[in-house]
C-alpha cells in the first residue's frame, strides 16, 4: 500500500482533501508540515467541540492510495480539478502491512469506572485481568466497544457521572440520561438497579447506538430524540454534555427533575463551574460534588414541595 504525500496551504488543504477522496483515495489526513520545528502551532477548540481553523500555515496533505490506484495517473486527474501543480513536490511512500483491526483494538483496554463497575470492549471478554460478573459481590461488567457516537468510559466526566449513579443511585428510581451518547450513563443506571432509564440525544446515531448497547448489556433502556420525551419527571436526571447546551437547558433539566430529586451535570470544567451553577440557581442550587483532572460533577436536590 501507498501513500501520497502533498504540500499545500491553509486555504487549500480541505478542498484539496475533498478532491482526493472524490478521486477515489481510501483516506486523507492532513499535518503540520512544521511539526516537530520551532514553527508548530496547535489547533484547539473548545472540548468535545472543533477548532475553527482546520489546517495549519503550511501542510502536508497525506492521501493512501488503493492497490490499483497509480500517483501519476492520480495527480493528473487531481491537478486538472484543482487547477494547481502539485507533481514537482509530491512524494510517494510505501506503508507497511498493519493489522488495523488489532491496532484499532490495542488502544481500548478495559477501564475500571470504580472497582465494581468496569467499562469491557468485546475483544476483551476472556481478559484474566478484568473480574468477572458477580451480583453478589456487586461486580458490573458493560460491554462496550468505541463506536461513532460519543462515551467509551475513558473520559474524566463519565468517570465522575458513573462514580455518582454507583455512589447514589438508590433500587427503584427513574433516571434520565439527557445527552445519552453511546447510553453508557443510562446502561450503568439499569445495572445498578433503577426501575425506568430514558436516554435522550439529539443525534440519531447516538440513539440507535444506546439501543444497540442496551441490547448488548441486555438491559431496558428506551431512547429518544428530544422531540420523543414524553412529559414527566425523574428522581434522577444525568447531563454529560458540555457548559454552553447545560446553561441554554438548565429550565428545561430543572422541569425534569421530580420534588426531591437529584440533578446531575457534568462535561463542565473547573473555571466554568460556577457560571453554570448560576444558571441553574433559579431553580437548583448546584454545587461541586467531585472534581478530576481539570473537570467537574455539579450535583443538586430540588426542593420538596
């Protein structure tokens, strides 16, 4: 297998990567081409989000090429769309045979939420490091590959959102999960025993994959669009989402949870902890319950009426 390497500017690299994926390339990246030099720049964005420029000063546009495919037969075709030149500095480079399969696996272990509830891909279900299933003793195991919806158990806040349902959650109780992702907030709130899960996402792939999960875990979880939640309330409501959708929610989360109930938030960060609360204060008073890694868990109780 091959790989051809371009050079190009900010302003060309995303039309110039579309142009090689309609050429029929199997994939395109895009690199620093100062990386590793004095002249690096890093890309951020806000997290869980993008960055809003998507390319560097100067790139290396890095397109692998099927088996059939020629680099010069390719580059014609590409500099007749692109009305560029690209030949004189095109590189060609071969790629090693790679199992991308066990590769892709090699970088999921199986995470350890607290020590009775862990987070097991499928490659991993004979692993003798992982303790097996055991009610009595309160072991939960999730299975639970990395898929396109968002939650494989890795990150800060599902930790803390997880740590809070094993911590909290009482047999019986109602949750929803608002922004439900790949359902496992809502899977773990069915393992620890609550009566009724609702997982809601505004993206249909996240839907469906909560389903899928809930059926992998053999666990009851009914999952929706937002338009699909039915009227009530909760003894426990869980958003992991991100500080900007928490505070533009915070009437609609609030008006979920049941007199008495518990409110849960996360995808927040620390600096960012009291703004939120403070968009929640009309209705909740939101504090810090636990803190990791630069993130924060805010947990509240509406008040009894």
């Amino acid at each position: 297998m091959r790989e051809l390497v371009l050079s190009c500017s900010e302003d060309r690299a995303e039309a110039l990567s579309d142009i090689l994926l309609e050429l029929g390339v199997l994939s395109v990246s895009v690199e620093d081409a100062d990386s590793g030099t004095e002249h690096e720049t890093p890309l951020f964005g806000e997290p869980g989000g993008e960055p809003d420029v998507q390319a560097w000063h100067h790139n290396r546009v890095v397109a692998l090429l099927p088996d059939d495919v020629e680099p010069q037969v390719l580059l014609q075709a590409l500099e007749q769309q692109a009305g560029e030149q690209y030949a004189a500095t095109a590189v060609v480079r071969e790629v090693a045979d790679t199992d991308w399969v066990r590769l892709t696996q090699s970088q999921f272990d199986p995470i350890s939420i607290t020590d009775q509830i862990w987070i097991v891909p499928s490659w991993h279900r004979e692993n003798p490091d992982v303790p097996g299933a055991d009610a009595d003793a309160g072991t939960i195991l999730i299975e639970l590959d990395p898929g396109l919806a968002f939650g494989t158990g890795s990150h800060p806040t599902t930790h803390l959102c997880a740590q809070w349902l094993a911590a909290h959650l009482q047999q019986g109780q109602r949750v929803l999960d608002y922004g439900c992702g790949s359902g496992i907030l809502a899977i773990i709130a069915a393992k620890l025993g609550a009566r009724e899960v609702i997982g809601v996402d505004i993206d249909e792939q996240a839907v469906q994959s909560t389903r899928d999960n809930a059926q992998n875990n053999q666990v009851r979880i009914e999952a929706c669009l937002p338009d699909g939640l039915q009227p009530g309330t909760f003894d426990v409501v869980v958003a992991n989402i991100l500080s900007n959708p928490l505070k533009v929610l915070a009437p609609m989360l609030c008006g979920r949870v049941a007199s008495g109930g518990q409110l849960i938030l996360s995808g927040v960060l620390e600096r960012q902890a009291q703004e939120v609360a403070a968009a929640y204060a009309p209705w909740i008073d939101m504090s810090i319950w636990r803190s990791h890694d630069g993130w924060v868990c805010l947990a509240g109780t509406r008040k009894q009426t």
